[in-house]
C-alpha cells in the first residue's frame, strides 16, 4: 500500500484538490441559481453544460495529450477551469454560465485523462488494484468534503468561487513539481457503439441510464434541495451523504456482485433505489433528517451503478479488450449524463420538487424492467467466470478501464480482435 502511495502520490494529492474544487463548485452553482431566480429549466440547460463539455474532452483530450503532452495539458486545463470559476462570480447570467460550464466540462474530463493515464503508467500488476482503491477513495472523499466547503462563505457572494479557483490552481504544484517522466501516451482505440451493444445490451444500456440518473443527481440535486426549503448547511448534507453512501456501500455492493449472478445484483439495487426515490417523491413531508438519511442509502444503490454495469460489460470482454470498450461506456454514460440534468428540469417545472424523485426513479425503473427482460433473453455468467468488480467515480476517463487489476499491462488493441459477432455474445452471455 505505501509503495503504491509513493508512486504516486502527486497526482492523487493534485487530483483531490481538483475533486475538492469540483464537487464545490457543482453544488454552488445549483444554490447560487435559486438565489439569482434562475428558472428550474434554464438551470437544467446550464448544469447540462458541463456533462456536454465532459463527453466532448473524453474525446477529444487524449489526442490533445498525445500531440502536446501531460504535464502542458494538465496545466492548461487547470488554468481553464480555475479561471472558468471566477468569470461565474463576475457575470451572473444563464448564457456565461452555461458556456463556462462547458468549459469546466471539457477541462475536468482532460484533466482525468491525464490522470488516470498517469497513473496506469505508474501502476503494476502488483499495485494496480491498490492504486485504483486509493483513487476512488480520493475521488468520493474529494467531492464529498467539497459539498461541505459550502458552509465556508455566503454562496450570494464570491469568495466561494475564490475558493475553487485556488484550489483548482494549487492542484498544479505537486504535479509540475513531480521528478517522475512523463508516461508514453497512446490514445485509446475506437469502438463502435453498435458492437459493444452486440455484446453487452444491459451493460451499454444500463451505462446510459446510470449516466442519466447521475447527471440528474450532480446537476439539479443542490437545485431540488434548495426548492425544496433546506437551508444552505442541508444542502451540503444532502449533497454530500448521497455521495458517501456511494463509497460506503461501494464495496459491499461490488463484493456480492462477485458472488451471486451480476445481473440479479443490478436489478435488485437499481429496485431498491427506485423505491428510494419513489418514497422521497410521494411523502414530501418527511422531516429533513429522515430525508437525508433515505438520500444516503439512494446514493449508496445508485452510485455503484456505474461500476456495476460496467463489470457486467467486462464479464463479457477478454482482459485485453477492457481499456478500448471502456472508451465506448464512457461515451455511452456520458451521453445519458447530458440528458439528465435537462431531462429532470423538465420534470420539476411540471411537478414540483417532487418531479426531481420522480425523473429519477423513472430512469432507474426503466433499467430494472429492461435487466429483467435481459435474464430472460439470455443465461447468466457463472459467478465463476465472471470478473471482479471494480469501483470507480460515476465520471471517469476512457483511461480508467485501464486500471482495471484485470487488465494486462501490454493491452492489445480492439482492432487486433476479431469482431464479436451476435451469436458468439449470445453463446458467451
């Protein structure tokens, strides 16, 4: 554990600083929009920039590193998004926002890129599933101690957008200081969509609604809370325990997902969150400390909905063929995440806060019925031949499968493989 630690420890102390400024400032944004008058649907246009900007940077900043390099990307990005949060402060208004949340989008998902890039170049067979343990506990822990910076400074003012600025900009230092070289950089193959679902339907469609219902939650959740009455410290609770019942009960969730059929998992912690939601939507008169309590164990069925569909995925991929489909559940994931937050203002304009839980538990309903008609279509992996899962940020890099401790370290391309065709997936799922 301290050798893993010790390779790489600039990157994570550099990385939860940037986690910390980002779950900061998404939960800013959604409070700072109540108290402007924002309406609930141009806030959901505005929060969804920033999804829109990720799915663009996950496409585009690997080739960017590949030709300029990690250390000049990584600074440029980071400047970008510590600047990107100032001009919120200065120009109030749903047009700058929306637009600087595009770029806060694009820049985070570059920075990603170059540190999960990174970091499997610092990783071995040995100590990559520790380093991937270290840097989801940093990624969650970052975000979640973010939402209770809120309590720092009035969020009608602007000392808290100074606050994810500098953090934003500290997070340079350990990595521009780092002895460590660079790694070679080869940017991920392609794959195409439509092969991946051949593969994998649940786990492709399953990826696009975990995407939505994540986008709705680290959109318009502040959004919801504050419409819904909780003072600024609620929100940050709100906020901030969805996100530790998602690392909490990460792993637990993962471990019987190792043991019992992996679809049967899904289903069952995708209906339990729904029911969540469904409780939370029709009894709005729960008391505050109820409700956050309830949103703790949401966060803990939902967030581990990422990694859980994408384990599902990789049951039906050799080791090898993990880094380059990953590439295409991120583009999967975070088309869904670009819908969520509009798709669920939408719902709160027609239905009140209510409309938040109801959105919700609509999209993770869906997965449970189309999971469901999945077992039914196909049997199920041995929990014998299935792989292990691995827990991972709701939003990560195509670089992240690559940290899978699965994976091998001379990964061949998916170009190299011979297409899987519908009836080798039928026989292998």
């Amino acid at each position: 554990m301290y050798s893993a630690i010790a390779s790489a420890w600039a990157l994570l102390l550099g990385m939860a600083l940037i986690m910390l400024g980002n779950g900061l400032q998404g939960t800013l944004l959604g409070v700072r929009a109540t108290l402007e008058g924002f309406p609930t649907t141009v806030t959901g246009f505005v929060m969804t920039g920033y999804f829109a900007g990720f799915l663009a940077g996950s496409v585009l900043a690997p080739k960017i590193v590949a030709s300029v390099g990690h250390i000049r990307v990584f600074a440029a990005l980071a400047s970008l998004a510590s600047a990107s949060a100032l001009i919120h402060a200065v120009f109030v208004d749903p047009w700058t926002w929306g637009a600087m949340r595009l770029v806060t989008g694009f820049s985070y998902a570059g920075l990603y890129v170059v540190a999960e890039s990174w970091l499997n170049d610092r990783a071995t067979n040995e100590t990559r599933g520790q380093i991937l343990s270290i840097y989801m506990v940093v990624a969650y822990g970052g975000m979640t101690v973010g939402q209770l910076l809120l309590n720092l400074a009035d969020p009608g003012g602007f000392v808290l957008f100074i606050l994810i600025s500098v953090l934003v900009s500290l997070a340079l230092v350990p990595i521009s200081v780092t002895a460590v070289p660079a790694p070679s950089f080869d940017t991920p193959a392609h794959v195409g969509l439509r092969q991946l679902y051949r593969i994998s339907p649940l786990g492709v469609l399953g990826g696009f609604g975990t995407g939505m219902a994540n986008g709705m939650i680290f959109g318009m959740g502040a959004v919801y809370a504050r419409v819904a009455g909780m003072s600024v410290s609620e929100v940050s609770l709100f906020m901030g325990l969805i996100l530790l019942g998602g690392l909490l009960l990460q792993w637990p969730v993962g471990r019987i997902s190792d043991v019992f059929d992996r679809r049967k998992v899904i289903v069952a912690v995708t209906a339990l969150a729904t029911a969540l939601g469904l409780l939370l939507a029709l009894v709005p008169e729960l008391p505050t400390r109820n409700t956050l309590g309830l949103v703790f164990l949401l966060g803990g069925m939902v967030l581990p909905m990422y990694s859980l569909c994408g384990a599902h995925l990789n049951d039906h991929l050799d080791p090898s063929q993990m880094v380059a489909a990953n590439s295409g559940y991120v583009l999967v994931n975070g088309l869904g995440a670009s819908l969520g937050p509009v798709a669920v203002s939408l719902a709160m304009a027609a239905a009140g806060p209510g409309g938040f839980f109801m959105a919700l538990s609509a999209v993770l309903g869906a997965i449970v019925l189309f999971a469901a008609w999945r077992m039914t279509r196909r049997a199920s992996v041995p929990a014998e031949d299935q792989g292990l899962f691995v827990g991972m940020p709701p939003r990560t890099s195509p670089f992240a499968g690559a940290l899978n401790p699965e994976a091998p370290e001379d990964a061949a391309d998916w170009e190299d493989i011979p297409p899987v065709t519908e009836d080798l997936a039928e026989a292998k799922n």
